[in-house]
C-alpha cells in the first residue's frame, strides 16, 4: 500500500487532531454530566418534552460524532508508516483502548457498541466537505435520524432513555469510556491549550 511523505502525514494529523480532540472533549463533558451532575434525573427524568429530546439526541450525536473522526482518522492512518510515527502509533493505541471499551462484555450489554458498529455509525456521520472528508453538523443529524432512521442509532437512542431506571447499570462502561477521553485529550491538548485543565476531570462509576 503506497505511503504519504511524512510532511504529509503531519499535515495529515494536524487535519484531523482538532476535530478529534473537540469530539472527545464535548463527548467526555456529556459523560461526566450524566455520571457526576445528575442530567439524567434533572433533565430527562423531571425534564419537558424538549429537553428529554435534547438529552436523547444530543447525548448519541457526540457520541456518533467521536465514532465518524475516529473511522475519519482510521482512513488516513492507513497511508501513514506506523513504523516511523511515534505519535501515530500512541494514537492509534489509545483509540483501540477505546474501542475495547465500548465493545466489551464485562461490563453488561447496556450501551455496548460492537467495533462494526462503531465504524459504520462513524461511516453514516461522514460527509464529503470542501477539505475532506468531515462529520455533520448536530442540525444535518437531527434531520437525518428524522428522514433516514437507523437501527443503530435508534438503539444507542434507546440506551439513554433507559438511564432513567438503568444508570447504575451504565456507570461502569460510562466512566471507563469518559476517563479514557481525559487520557486522549492528555495526547492530544497536553498544554491545555485548547481545553481547559479544570474541564477535564475523570468521573468515577
């Protein structure tokens, strides 16, 4: 398989370092929410109709969109030499931990996403723009579950709303899936540069 020069592949990551970084961040961030500040309860439990929407929705878009910047990046490592791309390979590293994590039995089926899942929710998120490939917006993902309803999502849907009565049962899988986003963001943003030190703390199950 042909291999892109290395001031390529650094202009390759640094493409995609931002966008992937923000998605952990904002995915992270919803996490804690749900497991340290009560959003289940406050929000969808004791919520109106437009907020329990929101919680639903928003919660499985910045999922979905980690899922497309991951399968984004997936794409473009594969014409990077590992062998010579230190960082590369720590990356490559940490988002396997990652998928491990919200593949695995150990910790229950509930809000479990098989790694073919994974990829083809990322898949599904990706769109063609004017400097690649990129995920969509919240608006175009509020359309598309509307217009073009997918088993998958409606399933990762279907997870949140059970935090309701179920979220002891999740914690487990949330915060191990919320620390690990801490430690990518510790790769991507060491100096937080981007995001803050004080919006980066590890939730516990």
């Amino acid at each position: 398989m042909p291999k892109i020069d290395d001031k390529n592949a650094k202009r390759s990551s640094l493409r995609y370092r931002e966008p992937l970084a923000r998605s952990a961040y904002d995915l992270q961030s919803r996490l804690y929410n749900i497991l340290m500040q009560n959003l289940i309860e406050i929000y969808y439990t004791r919520g109106n109709e437009r907020e329990r929407s929101y919680v639903v929705n928003n919660t499985v878009f910045v999922v979905a969109q980690y899922f497309a910047w991951t399968e984004i990046i997936r794409r473009e490592i594969q014409y990077i030499d590992l062998g010579e791309d230190a960082q590369t390979r720590q990356m490559t590293r940490l988002q396997d931990d990652i998928y491990s994590l919200w593949q695995t039995d150990s910790f229950g089926p509930l809000f479990r996403v098989f790694a073919g899942e994974q990829r083809a929710i990322g898949e599904r998120m990706t769109r063609e723009g004017a400097r690649g490939c990129e995920c969509m917006g919240y608006a175009t993902f509020l359309d598309e579950i509307d217009e073009n309803p997918s088993a998958l999502i409606n399933n990762l849907c279907d997870d949140v709303r059970s935090f309701s009565s179920r979220l002891d049962e999740a914690r487990p899988r949330l915060a191990a899936v919320q620390n690990a986003m801490i430690d990518l963001l510790a790769f991507l943003d060491p100096n937080f540069v981007r995001f803050p030190k004080e919006r980066r703390t590890k939730a516990h199950a």
